[in-house]
C-alpha cells in the first residue's frame, strides 16, 4: 500500500448535490480497488489561476489515501471518462504528509523587539 494524494476540478455549473454524488462516485471508483482513505474533502469553489476548458472557476475536490498502485489507473481512467471534471493531478508520496502546527513567537518578538 502506498500513500497518494488527489485533486481534481469540477466544473462550477454542477450544482452542489451533483458534486457530492461525483466525489462519492470518484471515492467509491477507489474503493473497489482497495483504498483506504485518510481524508477526503470538498474544498469548494475557488477562481481558477487560468481558464481551463472556457471555464474561470472550479470546485476542488482533494483525497488523501493508502492504496495499492493499481489504484491510480483506475481512478484517472474515471476522471477522464467524466465529462464534469475539467483537471486533475494525482501525486505519489514517499513519507506521509505532517500535519502544519502553528508557529511559535519567540520572547523578542512578542515584546516589540527585532531578532
């Protein structure tokens, strides 16, 4: 099993319920092939930083799973096959993804002064 990250684009004219049945149809294409998920998410829509397919805006869907790497193939077969997702990028992992922790203020600087 090896970790993987996804993130595909959705065209903003889908309405909302439609996007939700698409991310369960994409997460259940996974599924079949023995992924486990660690987090799946529905970013919302965001302004694209160029046009895609005629299109300015999308709606970013992101999963994060172990898999075996058949997996991949599958899933990008489905994300071409469906007319709705306009992009998509699929990212294999060597270590898993640490978690950002916020940053922790110095003495100085919380005191006004400049290090």
């Amino acid at each position: 099993m090896e970790l993987y990250e996804s993130l595909f684009i959705i065209r903003p004219s889908v309405s909302d319920e439609e996007t939700k049945t698409l991310i369960e149809k994409m997460k259940g294409v996974a599924d079949k092939t023995g992924a486990q998920f660690i987090k799946a998410e529905n970013l919302g829509k965001k302004k694209l930083a160029y046009e895609v397919r005629r299109e300015r805006k999308g709606t970013y869907a992101y999963f994060y799973f172990k898999a075996p790497n058949n997996t991949v193939g599958e899933l990008e077969r489905a994300y071409r096959l469906e007319d709705n997702i306009i992009k998509f990028l699929t990212v294999h992992h060597e270590k898993p993804l640490v978690e950002r922790r916020p940053l922790e203020v110095s003495a100085q600087e919380s005191d006004g002064g400049r290090i």
